[in-house]
C-alpha cells in the first residue's frame, strides 16, 4: 500500500488569527435575528414555519405536500377496481423482509366466495412497524402489486401491540389503488 | 529381469479399453469429453449422473418404468461408424474409435449406454433443444406461482430459469382445464399446472397397484383425470404429490400451510410401524409442518404411507404434559422434576422387588429401553416388559407390528420374547401382588389390555408419557416426555437395521428427553449410576453391554442406517421393487 504524505495547509496571517472568522459570523447570526424579528425570516414561507425563525413547528404543521412522489413511508395492502385484497399470501415479503417485520398466516379462501378461483389470501397479515425499516422491498418483490409503501410516516402508539399493524389497518392505509395489472379479473 | 516381463506388457498395452471394461461387465462411453466406465445396461441419463453431469428431466423416475414422454432430457448422442464390409474398426491412439456424432437428439431417460459411445449434455443443440421443450411446456402452463404450493421446488420453475427463454411468445388464449379439484382425502388436483409427465399414473399403477389415475382427451386439452367411479383414497396417495415435479398434485394436510422455502428439514425416521421408514421432517420454528419420505433403498425405497406421514399432527396437541406431576389426595400438583424423581424412587425402593414391575414399550428407543432395564437391574425384578401392538400388514410398507423398536426391545432385554411378562404383570396386579408399576410411554387401558379398577390396585404407579391419558390420570407421579420428532435417538426396524432419528422441534414446557428421566431414576435407585452427560453416553453404555450393537456409535450409523442383526423379516414393497429391478423396468 502505497504511503501519501499529507501536508497541513499553510495558513495565512488573517487565518491564523481566527477573530475574523468567528465576528463574520456574529454578523450573519445578529442579521438573521434582527431579519426574524421584523418578520421577514430567510425560506419562512418554504418551510412553512410559525415566521418567528426558520423552524417549521411540527407537528401542528407539516410539510406533507412537499413530499416526494418516491416517499417510502408505512408498507400498507392494497384492494383492486372491484375491492378484491389483491394480496395472495406467496409470503415473499415476510421472506425477503431484512428485519423480519411481515408475518403472515395463509388461508384459503372459501369456496362461496365471489373470488374463490383466486383460492389463496392471508388469514393473518401483521407488519410489526417497530422492526419495519421502510426499505421498501415488500413493494419490490410482491409479484401480486398488493402492497405499497405509502406516505404515511407518523406511526405512533403507547404500547408495542398498538405498533402492530394487523391486516385490517393495513387495508385501511393502503386503500384502493386501481390501474395495475390485474390477472385474476377482466379488467386486465 | 525375467524375460516375460516386456512380453506382458506389451500384451497390457495391446489391450483396449473396451476389452478392459467388458472384464468388468462395463462400457466406456465420453460424457461431454471425458471417459468413463459405467455397467453394461446403464441408462444414458444415470450414466451422465455417474459423471455427475445433470440432465434436466419431469417423467423419468429411477423407482418408475419410463415412458420417455417429456422431451426434457434430450441429450445429443454419437457411436463409432460402422466399418465398410470387410474393414477393420479403426483405434485412434488413446484406443477409442472416432465417434460419429448424430444429427439429432436422444431421451437419455429411457436409452441404455454402449461401447465406445459418445453423449452430450451441453452444446447448442442441446440447449436449443430444451429450451424449445420448455417453451411448449409453458405454453398453456398458469401463473400461479404465488398461490401454488410447489413453487419453492418445483422442477418447472427451477429448469425454466436455467433452460427457459424468459419471454413467452405465446399471443393465443391459454387452454381452461379443472382446477382445484377435490380427487380424493388426502389430494388436490389443479389440471392447468400439470405438464403431463405421467409420473402420478405409473406410480399408482406400479407402486400403490390401485390404478385410478389416468389420462383424457387428446392433444393440448389432454388431463390428469381420476377413474369416473373412483377416489384417489389410497393409503399411498400422498407419495403423487412428492413426485409431481409441478404443482398439479398437492397436499390438502399442507395446503397453504407454510411456504417451502420457510421450512427447515430435518432427516428422521418414523415410528409409526417396525419399518422404521425414512423421513425428512420439515419445520419452521418449533412447529412441524410436514414429512416426506426420504429415500433408503434397504427400508422404503421413496416411498411412505400417508397414515404414518400424517400422524406428526398427534404431537401437537393441546393435551401435551409440559410439568412433572405429583400426586396429592385426588388431584395432580405440578412438582419440580427432581422432587418427582425422588418420590418414584422412594416408591420404588421400599418395597420387595418381585412386588414392582415395570412395563416399558415398544415406542421406546434403543437408549431408553436399556436404561428400563438397567432399572429394573437394579430394582432386582424380573418383571420387565413391551406391550405388543400387533395389526396387518398392507402387503407394502406398512409393517404387522406396529412397535417401531421391537428388535430393538428384543436385543436389549436379551430375550426372543420382549412381551411374554405382560399377562403375568397384569395377573399379578389384578391379584395384589405387585403394588408398584412403572410405565413407560403406554397407556395401559389401550393395548395393554389393563381395567381402570385393576389400575386402582396399585400402591404405586409411576408412568412417563408425552400426553394426558387415562393412565397418567391414575399415576401418582407423571413425567412428561418427549415425542418421535423431539429427540435424537437410535431404533432397530423389523428387519435389524438399526437407525437413527434426529430431533427437529423442542418438547413443550419443562418435558423432557425420557433418557433424562429415566437416567436421573436410575441414579437414585442405585447410588453408584453415573448419569451420563448426553444421549451418546447412553449409546456407549448400551453398545459395550449387548453384544449387537457392537462399535455403534451416533455418527457410524449415518443417514441411512446400518444393518446389525438379521430377523428374516422382509419389506415386502422392497421385494416388489428388486423383481421390477431385474426385470428391467425400473433402474431402482
């Protein structure tokens, strides 16, 4: 392995005596606060802030329409056009989950059922959100399009079984999500 | 140096290979470049396994004739042209005639090898080839993948990945065939999945001997179909299921259980009957979701009942004993295991040894029928038993004793008889004589042929078992055990092969390895008993004390087992199978 030498910069006289530095910046602090109590705060309007500084107060307000078309926030599963749980439990998530959030219980769907040609859907389905890292590879791997991540990103509770999601809040975030591919119907 | 010595050699060297093999009974033919020897006979695609080169195949099963109906191993093939009349075959300088490739391919699965012949597994007409056989497979093949339940090790996904095009061409509508057909108990038939390799047809024909499976129409809308007036109730049923590389046939025990790829598998036995069939139990955490057979050709060939691979469901139950139980007035308190152990023992030693006997059983395992006797050694009581559990054999697998260890028992007591006491014990208890009973993971009111009231006789009952059940109710000291599939341990089959079963799942609650149990008792009835530290100190005892077991040990008994005595007793689908063999059906 090759050695590099690394030489220390050669400072300059005004550089070395560091009291200019530190007064350009009391400068720039004292015009920001002068500029916060006249109302008139840098980005104010951007960051959606209170106008008293820069600091948006969360969370009684949010940047949520700023949110990127890519956010990954809380997996959920979707329904199809015909409120079909679009969900087939092959488990694919809960096999490629990195820290083993997803687990489901198979059932298969009784034969009185509108979709029982579809046969299989989860009996069980709980994401646990402590152990969820919003990777995002559920939404990869899942050849069914049955579950998204989706914006939602505040995932509060008071208890540990409260951070379980069970299959009815996951449908109940996840919604309706209509124009994908659908194989089990003829909507196509 | 003699003067014959240079003559030999020359002799040695004139010598060609194919006289060197045809010594031994063997040809010489080049897979993918090399030469080797395989037996006269051998069929193309075992010869290409002996040079461990893999040809892709769905019909062709070693146990199963071969009709060579799905194209899949098609391999190219070469034999030496034949010479102009009057001409002699020429030898090149490694002694091997040129091979005279041919322009098409071959089924390796129902093709046998020749002198001097050459096979291909690999090259552009090869791999052209297959992929034109997957191409047609996949043509009316459903994506079901997410909901069928052989995807995970389904031959269909894993050769369409490594021989598949990946894009289907195919713009037509697929063919609409029955799904999800209820055929028969213990199966599922969904017709669109199956790629017609016949595979299910010959095993019932050939194996299970009830023909009920057969093929209808023609062309693409051929099917899988069941005889009009027939299920698929045969108790071998399950066995279409192992071997459908498709998802065409499953289970309905493991229907949407659990995904395959969850599953971890764990190379068993099962002791549900004297054969002692070989198994791999799957399990995902400390649940059991299914067996399958696991091949030995001296025990079960691939083979396995549906009744014994279904009977893992017993072990979890809600009625499992998961605490040593003692007990007090009318009722059982829970107890810790060593004040359980000692009050067995207290009852056990205070009385005169022809008044305690001890029955164990033929569920037992090699080491916990010896430790029964060494208990009952030091007891000093004679009276030392196994409940038979006689029933008919199925003319197949299924074994007349329905014991798992009876050799076993037989060994280990050192008596041709292992059941004879049972009738003087239970006398002997209906008369008062003996007031202390230890039993062994058998409820007395089933086979035994016990009463309750006889049962009530008793000073002292002393009985381990895995579940609740009629005689530990009457016990008054209970400890709980392990079952088949929650402990590493050793049995002897009908025939005196002694195998070995490993432990997949952990036993409920404080249950524990009945070695354990019995080894503590022990230890408290003869002060001098070292408990040893694991089950293999067990093994070692028993292996220097009877003589059969000789230099046995954990590792030298394998996978697969090791044949330690001879009963005479034979597998009559075993029989079967060695007829077929050297009638050449089947390559076995």
């Amino acid at each position: 392995m090759a050695i590099i030498k690394v030489e220390r910069p050669k400072l300059s006289v005004g550089e070395k005596v560091y009291f200019g530095a530190i007064f350009k910046g009391m400068i720039i602090t004292l015009r920001h606060a002068f500029r916060s109590l006249v109302g008139k705060s840098t980005g104010a309007n951007e960051l959606n802030s209170s106008g008293v500084g820069i600091t948006m107060q969360y969370p009684e307000k949010k940047w949520d329409d700023q949110l990127p078309e890519y956010y990954r926030g809380a997996p959920a599963l979707v329904t199809d056009e015909l409120d079909r749980e679009r969900c087939v439990s092959c488990q694919l998530c809960e096999f490629i989950c990195p820290p083993k959030a997803i687990k489901i219980t198979p059932g298969e769907i009784p034969s009185n059922n509108e979709w029982a040609k579809v046969e299989k859907r989860p009996e069980k389905f709980d994401i646990d959100m402590i152990r969820c890292i919003y990777c995002g590879m559920c939404e990869e791997v899942c050849p069914e399009q049955a579950i998204y991540l989706r914006p939602d990103y505040v995932i509060t509770g008071t208890n540990r079984s409260e951070m379980v999601h069970d299959k009815e809040r996951l449908y109940e975030i996840g919604g309706k999500r209509v124009g994908l591919v659908n194989k089990w119907n003829d909507l196509k | 140096m003699s003067e014959d010595a240079p003559a030999k050699t020359v002799t040695a060297e004139k010598k060609l290979p194919k006289d060197l093999a045809a010594e031994k009974g063997m040809v010489n033919v080049q897979i993918d470049g090399h030469w080797i020897q395989v037996p006269r006979g051998t069929r193309m695609i075992e010869a290409a396994k002996m040079a461990e080169k893999e040809v892709p195949h769905y019909c062709y099963h070693p146990k199963l004739s071969s009709p060579g109906n799905c194209r899949m191993c098609l391999v190219q093939m070469g034999m030496p042209p034949r010479p102009a009349p009057g001409a002699a075959p020429e030898y090149g300088e490694d002694g091997y005639q040129e091979i005279g490739w041919m322009p098409r391919p071959v089924i390796a699965c129902a093709n046998t090898v020749g002198e001097n012949m050459g096979i291909r597994t690999t090259g552009d007409l090869v791999e052209k080839t297959r992929e034109g056989v997957m191409e047609f497979l996949l043509i009316n093949h459903p994506l079901d993948c997410p909901i069928c339940d052989q995807a995970g090790e389904c031959k269909l996904q894993e050769f369409s990945v490594e021989h598949g095009r990946g894009q289907s061409r195919f713009k037509e509508t697929k063919i609409k065939k029955p799904k999800n057909v209820d055929i028969g108990k213990n199966i599922r038939l969904d017709d669109e999945r199956c790629i017609m390799c016949s595979r299910c047809i010959r095993f019932m024909d050939e194996v299970a001997e009830e023909s009920v499976l057969g093929f209808s129409q023609r062309g693409t809308h051929t099917s899988v179909t069941v005889h009009p007036d027939h299920r698929l109730d045969n108790n071998y049923s399950l066995n279409t299921a192992d071997i459908c590389p498709v998802g065409a046939l499953t289970s309905n025990d493991f229907r949407f259980q659990m995904r395959v790829w969850f599953l971890k598998e764990t190379k068993s036995i099962d002791v549900n009957c004297g054969t002692g069939a070989n198994t791999v139990i799957w399990t995902r955490g400390n649940e059991i979701f299914r067996v399958t057979p696991r091949q030995n050709d001296d025990v079960n060939s691939a083979w396995m009942p549906d009744s014994h691979r279904l009977a893992f469901h017993s072990l979890q139950t809600d009625d499992r004993l998961t605490r040593p139980l003692l007990k007090k007035g009318d009722k059982h308190v829970e107890t810790t295991w060593l004040e359980a152990t000692a009050k067995a023992a207290e009852g056990l030693g205070m009385r005169q040894p022809n008044e305690v006997a001890i029955i164990a059983s033929g569920r037992m395992t090699n080491e916990e029928l010896y430790l029964a006797k060494k208990i009952a050694e030091a007891i000093g009581t004679e009276l030392i038993t196994i409940v038979p559990r006689k029933g008919e054999s199925d003319g197949k697998l299924v074994s007349a004793d329905r014991n798992p260890n009876t050799t076993g028992a037989t060994l280990i007591f050192g008596t041709d008889e292992p059941c004879a006491k049972l009738d003087a014990i239970r006398e002997g208890v209906i008369a008062g004589k003996i007031k202390a009973l230890v039993v062994l993971q058998e409820n007395l009111l089933e086979e035994a042929g016990f009463k309750i009231k006889d049962l009530s006789k008793l000073d002292h009952l002393v009985s381990s078992h895995t579940h609740a059940n009629a005689t530990a109710a009457k016990s008054h000291v209970v400890l709980p055990g392990t079952g088949f599939a929650e402990k590493r341990a050793t049995y002897v089959n009908v025939t005196g092969r002694l195998q070995r079963s490993n432990q997949a799942v952990i036993a409920p609650g404080e249950a524990r390895d009945d070695w354990e149990s019995l080894a503590a008792l022990l230890s408290k009835l003869d002060k001098e008993y070292q408990p040893p530290a694991s089950m293999d100190g067990v093994l070692n005892a028993l292996v220097t004390e009877v003589e059969a077991f000789n230099g046995q040990t954990f590792g030298s008994i394998g996978d697969l087992g090791v044949q330690i005595t001879e009963t005479g007793v034979t597998i009559p689908l075993l029989e079967q199978e060695k007829a077929r063999v050297k009638s050449g059906i089947i390559v076995g």
